[in-house]
C-alpha cells in the first residue's frame, strides 16, 4: 500500500514537472536565442527553481523510496543553479549555457542515483535515460558556450526532452500503481 502511495504521489508530481517544462520551454523559445532580456532571466531562473520545489514536493510526498540525501543535493544544486543564472544571466549566453551546463551535468547524475534507486516503484528506466541525457547534454552545453553560435533556444529542446521523460515516467508509474 505505501508503495502504491509512493507511485501515485511521483506521478502526480512527473505530470506537473511535464507541464511546467512544456509550459516553460516554449516560452524561453518565443523569448529568442540572444542575451535574455528581463522575461529571459526570470524564466532562466524559475527552472532550476521549479526543480527545487519539486524536490521539496518529493520529499514530502514520497516516504517510500525516498532518496533523501540525493534529494537533499539535487535540492542544492538547484538552489545554486539558480543563484549562478541569476548572477551571470547578464553576462551572456555563453555565461550562462556555462551555468546551466553544470547545472545539468551535476543533477543528471543526482536524477541516474535517484532512479536507480527507485527501480522497485517501476517506471523508473525513463528517470535512468533522463538523468544520463542531461549529464551528456549539459556537457554539450558548456562546449556550445565556446562558439559564435552559442544560444539559448537549445534550453528549450532540453527541458521538452526532460518533460517527455517525466511523462513517460508518470504513466507506467500510474500503471504500476494500478497493478499494486
């Protein structure tokens, strides 16, 4: 029963991150690929913020399979993100494809730990591939930040893909929960 619990609370919370990726990256694309102007910034800094609440939501509403000392670091790594886009988000995409691009590389590796950890709930094979897509797509990231064509609107593709992937997680977790 506390695992059935477990399933129907993350995907409760993966429908809501695939909402707010979907939401938010069309947006960050309509802003364009230059230097972000005020909109520009705040959505650069909601997501990593977005990501910390979601981590709070997990902690909260998982009691099973809860991971916490990785939520714990995914949560500060979020929170760091953040302040790291707010500071340098001025500075220029290649400033902050930097940022986002170990933002990504670190908490990818945290979402691997936290999934793998997790294989029991099912579902989770989908976490497995985001985690390391992000890690890998946060390493091209800091190198597009060396060239002339350095831009923001391949943020946009990464959190679609990212939100895809939580979608795909909540319906076999939803499946999973009706089975248990």
């Amino acid at each position: 029963m506390k695992t059935s619990r477990t399933a129907v609370a993350l995907r409760n919370l993966y429908l809501v991150r695939f909402g707010f990726a979907l939401i938010w990256a069309v947006l960050l694309f309509l802003t364009g690929p230059a230097a972000p102007g005020p909109v520009g910034v705040t959505l650069l800094v909601i997501y990593p913020l977005f990501d910390v609440a979601a981590a709070i939501v997990d902690l909260r509403s998982s009691k099973a399979a809860r991971p916490a000392a990785a939520l714990y670091v995914n949560l500060a790594l979020s929170l760091l993100a953040a302040i790291g886009l707010a500071a340098t988000a001025t500075s220029g995409v290649p400033a902050v494809l930097r940022v986002w691009g170990a933002w990504a590389i670190t908490a990818g590796i945290v979402q691997l730990i936290v999934a793998v950890s997790r294989r029991g709930l099912g579902g989770q094979w989908a976490m497995i591939l985001s985690g390391a897509i992000s890690a890998i797509a946060g390493t091209a990231f800091i190198l597009q930040a060396g060239t002339p064509t350095a831009s923001l609107t391949n943020l946009a593709g990464y959190a679609t893909v990212g939100g895809v992937f939580f979608l795909i997680s909540a319906l076999r977790l939803h499946r999973a929960a009706k089975n248990t």
